[in-house]
C-alpha cells in the first residue's frame, strides 16, 4: 500500500472536511449489492460521481462494483483512485470540487 506523506495526510484531512463543509451541495454515499462495492459516490444536483480506491494495481475483477453500479446508475463519471488509477497524492492534492461532476 502506498504510503501518505504528512502532507498527503493533510491534506486527506481537508478533503473530508471539504466533503463536510460541502453539506446541502452534495451527498456522499458507499453502495454495495451483494458482494460489488464502490467506495465512494457523490451526488451533486443531478449528477453522480463514482469512486473506486485500490492500494495495488493490476487486480483482477476488481473493479466489477464499478461497472455493476455503473449499469445500474450511469453516473455522469467514474474515477479509480490509486491502483491503476489516479495517484492518490494528485487526487489528494486538488479540491473535491475538480473531482466531482456537474
């Protein structure tokens, strides 16, 4: 798993009181239907975003919570985080608000 600097830390901090902060403009959930999950889904107005975080890369089925959910919702986007992914010091390092669609 990949290690958080202090300042990735902080800033992981400040995301979770941004999503706080953000109260009123958008929601944020965890779905799971059997044994398929997204870790994060955010609702803003209309729109839905869909957040998947792995800690390694290259797994395999992995990421079927995400195309479940995807089939079922259609969010507007999908980010995987980590893994493959986004890496999570840049995910961490810009304002939920760059992340989130609508």
């Amino acid at each position: 798993m990949e290690q958080l600097s202090t300042e990735q830390q902080e800033r992981a901090a400040e995301l979770d009181h941004d999503l706080v902060s953000t109260a009123g403009r958008c929601e944020l959930f965890y779905w799971r239907e059997h044994s398929r999950e997204v870790d994060f889904v955010v609702r803003k107005g209309r729109t839905l975003t869909a957040i998947e975080v792995k800690s390694s890369a290259g797994r395999t089925g992995a990421l079927s919570g995400m195309a479940a959910f995807s089939g079922k919702f259609s969010p507007t986007r999908t980010l995987l985080v980590g893994g493959d992914g986004i890496p999570i010091g840049e995910f961490l390092g810009k304002p939920v608000e760059h992340w989130i669609a609508g």
